[in-house]
C-alpha cells in the first residue's frame, strides 16, 4: 500500500466503500507500525498482522488480551 500507488488509491476506495455501506473495515497482514498509521488515517476500523500479534497457541489469548487492555486503559486515561 505504501510503496505501490494503485494499492494507495484503492485501500482509501476500498475503506470508504465499506464505511458507506455501514461495514466496518479490517485490513489484513498489517505488518508494521507506519502502515497501521496510514490504514489509521484513512479511517480503517480494525486490523490484524504481524505488528499487532506474532501468531501465538490459544492457551495464551487470555494473557495477550489482559496485557492489550491494560495498555489501551492506560492510553485512554493518558489521553484524557
């Protein structure tokens, strides 16, 4: 998306199809923190991808999920 210009004028198209459709829009194989940026600027939803999780066995969600919470609770606090 970043380094290609029709991936950069379809993904906006794409998220804003979405959006008007009443969806909300997840982008898949997010693997670093700049392109979850502009995935964040062009109004995408969620994501999911190596930058956001390593691929990991089931009997550690719980733990990951716990962990996540406590980091956005401290960001929404921070924010406030």
């Amino acid at each position: 998306m970043l380094a290609n210009p029709t991936d950069a004028s379809i993904v906006p198209s794409s998220v804003g199809l979405g959006h008007n459709l009443g969806l909300s829009v997840l982008a898949e194989g997010v693997e670093d923190e700049v392109t979850w940026e502009r995935l964040r600027q062009i109004g995408c939803d969620v994501a999911q991808g190596y930058f956001l999780c390593r691929p990991s066995p089931a009997s550690q969600l719980t733990a990951w999920l716990r962990d996540r919470r406590q980091v956005l609770v401290a960001a929404a606090e921070t924010a406030t």
